[in-house]
C-alpha cells in the first residue's frame, strides 16, 4: 500500500482527507487534522499553516525532523527473531496460557463483517467511551468491511476460542511497515488471554515476510494510556523516539485557556459519552505535554 491508498483507507472510515502539494492530511477529529503515513517525517511552512487554517482547521498534528518538535514515539517492532524470550517474563506465561486456549488465523472478511461491531462495541463499552461511528454502528462497519475486502494490503487475523472469534486485528501493511489497527478482543474473552497469543503470532508471521522491516503498534497516543503503553513494551515492542508538533490556530488559542478546560470538565462529568467532549479533553492533555 502506498500513501494515496492509505489515505483512501482513512476516507473508508469516515474521515475526510486533505491534501496540500506532497502532505497527505486526514481529519480525525472535526477541524483537527494529522498527518500521513504517520511515519513519514514532513516540514509544514508558514504558508501551508496559514492555507489550512483559512479552510477552517484549528489543529495540524504532524511528525517531523529533530529540529522540531517535541519528543514522542512509535511503538515498532523489528526483530527478525522475535519469539517469546522477546517478552517480559509475566507476559510469557500470558502469552503461552493465550496459546493453550486459543487458535490465532486469518479471519474471512464476512465473519468480521458479522462478529466485528459486537467485539468494538464491548471494548468502547469497557472503556467507557463512545469509539467512532463506523466501529459501533453495524451498517457503517459492514461498509468498511465490504472496502477492506476490496483492498489490496489488507488482511485481518482472529484468535479464536472454541472456534468462535473472540478478538481480531486488522494488517496493514504501508510502504515497508505492517501497522496493527483494531487490535481488540471481546470483554467476555479476556480471562483466554486472546489478544496476548494474537499480538504475538501476528507479530511473529509479518516479520517473516518479504518486504515487511517493522511491525508498528501505533504511535504514542496524545494522552498518556501507561497501561496500554506497558502492554505494548511487554508484548516486545520498543517506544521508538520520533518528533511530533501541535500547530494551532490562532483563533483557537482561546479553546486551550484555563476557563475553557475548566468549563469543558464540568460538562464532560455530567454529560457521559460525547464523542467531541472525550475527543476535547484528549487533546488538551496532550496539547499541554507539548507545550510546557
């Protein structure tokens, strides 16, 4: 896959892409745009800046040389060897109890297709968040399955219980990176250990073929996850050092102020599950990280 299909790939999920001379851009969340292939490290100049906020964006996020920047990672892993002696001892034994009990196998997209949007909607429902509409609504879900069936460097893979699929990842493989997305494994199933043995034997049959040198985990995400981030680093991947810049606004200089987040907090404790108020505090967080 190359980066025009990626960003083909991002429009099947609903998001709109921008693209401004050679930068690939994708709107994540309304009016707040990043960067793609995530990997790939750009320069943005005043001008560039200046055109896309007069389209009305209030925020470019985008990964860049070492001179800019501040520090953040990408989750890789890249070793041709990779086996369970690559992993913290306690995920080991995770990993072997995943193995016991269930079967890691590519999965037929008409099956994910059935199974999929009831295994995102237990995660977003663990994690007491809204997820995005095209994980959680079955008829947008079907969509993007029907795209990614149709889709060259696309392929999803299962681990299965008793013959019944209880966690999935789609790969994706870009350039000569194979990305993990949805890595995401039913409630019900966690006590199999499924997304252990997934990770693991994934990971272990992309680094084996021709054309794949790293296995991406995502980037560091904009609000600190330490658990996730932990799971990540035990599962053998590394927090590979890269740079990233928050560009805002200058109209929306007023949205990052104290009174703001304050206002936005109060809101978000009495009105649970809005997608733009989680999406907000998110990027407060994580604006304040690169900027202090």
């Amino acid at each position: 896959m190359d980066a025009e299909t990626h960003a083909q790939f991002a429009r099947a999920q609903g998001m709109r892409i921008i693209k401004m001379g050679s930068h690939l851009w994708v709107e994540k969340q309304k009016f707040c745009l990043e960067s793609i292939p995530p990997h790939r490290h750009i320069h943005v100049d005043s001008a560039e800046a200046r055109s896309l906020f007069r389209r009305g964006y209030l925020v470019l996020r985008y990964t860049c040389d070492e001179s800019e920047g501040v520090q953040s990672a990408q989750y890789i892993c890249d070793h041709p060897q990779y086996g369970l002696e690559s992993l913290e001892s306690r995920t080991r034994n995770q990993v072997r109890q995943g193995l016991k009990n269930c079967v890691v196998r590519p999965v037929d997209f008409e099956l994910l297709k059935r199974r999929g949007c009831a295994i995102n909607r237990s995660v977003f429902h663990r994690q007491n968040r809204t997820g995005p509409a095209f994980l959680r609504n079955q008829v947008c879900w079907e969509q993007y399955m029907d795209y990614c069936k149709t889709t060259p460097d696309i392929e999803p893979y299962g681990a299965f219980v008793n013959d019944e699929l209880c966690a999935y990842t789609l790969v994706i493989k870009l350039e000569d990176y194979a990305y993990l997305y949805h890595p995401f494994a039913e409630t019900s199933s966690l006590h199999y250990r499924p997304m252990n043995a997934l990770i693991f034997c994934v990971t272990q049959i992309l680094l084996k073929l021709p054309g794949v040198r790293r296995v991406c985990y995502g980037l560091e995400s904009l609000s600190s996850q330490p658990a996730l981030e932990k799971f990540k680093t035990a599962m053998g991947f590394t927090a590979v050092p890269l740079r990233r810049k928050i560009l805002l606004n200058p109209l929306a200089q007023p949205l990052v102020s104290d009174y703001a987040a304050n206002l936005i907090r109060g809101i978000h404790k009495r009105v649970n599950r809005m997608p733009f108020l989680e999406a907000y505090l998110s990027f407060l967080e994580g604006y304040r990280r690169c900027t202090t």
